[in-house]
C-alpha cells in the first residue's frame, strides 16, 4: 500500500513539474479589425424634387415626406437624412438652424471642422462639417441658391457612437455625403 502512495506521489511530482514548465507567455500586438467596402459606384439620383445628385449604387434611397430622402446603407447601419426647405424670405432662420444642429453635438465631439463648399456655375453654396470624437453624427452639410432652395444633409449610424470602432464606416459614407453634396444641382 505504501508503494501505490509513494509511486502516485512521485507521478504527481511528475505531471506537475511537467505542466508548469512552459515557455514564457509574450503578449501578442494589438489587433484591429479590418473593414473593407467596396468601391464606390455613383449614379445620378432623379426625382420630382428640385434638385438631383450623384449617390453611391450601394445605397438606398427612400423619399420621406416634402422632399426629403432617407439614404441607408445597411452593411454599415448608417443612414444619410436630407432634408429641403425652399427659400422665401427665411434664409437667416435656415442657415442658423443649420449650425445649430451640428453645434448641438459640441458636448461629445472633439473638434467640428468647418469646409466652405462654393460652386458658382451650380449656383451651389454650402458648408461641410466634419464632426470628430464620439458623437451621434459625424457629418453633416448644407447647401443653397441663396435664392429659393435649401438642403441639409447628416450622417446617422446605428450603433453606439464610439469613434474609433466605426471609423472605416464613418469615412466611407462622408466620401459619399462630399460627392452629394458637390455634384447636386438645382433643376
């Protein structure tokens, strides 16, 4: 009986001093997750509307009421709201409701950049911005005649706002919403 103790101690002894010489366990380098999209296809966006645009092929494009557009990307839970107003006598009110919506996100963003966008043979002026940080859009535009039409544009994603997780995503449709916003055309 003393011998089975002693040759399963000496078996333990064993399989333990065996299990717990390993090699050393070296941290592996951070990793990031690799999101791929694919090539942006742009086709011209005709509508009853007073205006059209190029939009990407990808997306689709869902009419909401008074000539305002839902433009959903759904691989990237991300939609793209525009929003038209005419013009008769209220442009001061339009433009400050404008900035005002994006300067709302001011609290959660790290910095907003500001790219005045002219095309004079459009008769397109506007402003992009570029929301930065983690908030609930990251962003937005508008653009005008100054004499009877005027559109806003912002980006949503459905998820939460967390910045460097979305960041391919989010670069992806801000290419999209610059290209709206520069080939739109009054009719």
């Amino acid at each position: 009986m003393l011998k089975k103790i002693t040759a399963l101690a000496l078996f333990f002894t064993l399989l333990f001093t065996v299990i717990s010489c390993k090699k050393d366990v070296l941290p592996k380098p951070a990793s990031y997750l690799r999101l791929d999209y694919p090539e942006a296809e742009y086709v011209t966006f005709k509508s009853h509307c007073p205006f059209e645009f190029d939009q990407n092929s990808k997306a689709i494009v869902k009419e909401d009421k008074d000539c305002g557009y839902s433009i959903t990307y759904p691989k990237m839970k991300a939609t793209i709201y525009l929003t038209y107003k005419p013009v008769n006598n209220n442009m001061k009110q339009l433009l400050r409701d404008a900035q005002k919506l994006t300067y709302e996100h001011v609290i959660k963003a790290d910095d907003i950049l500001e790219q005045p966008y002219i095309n004079p043979e459009k008769k397109v002026y506007g402003m992009f911005y570029q929301v930065d940080g983690n908030a609930a859009t990251n962003s937005q535009f508008y653009v005008t005649d100054s004499v009877k039409h005027f559109v806003t544009g912002s980006v949503y994603f459905y998820a939460k706002p967390n910045f460097d997780s979305i960041m391919p995503a989010v670069s992806y449709v801000k290419n999209d919403m610059q290209r709206l916003m520069e080939t739109l055309k009054w009719k």
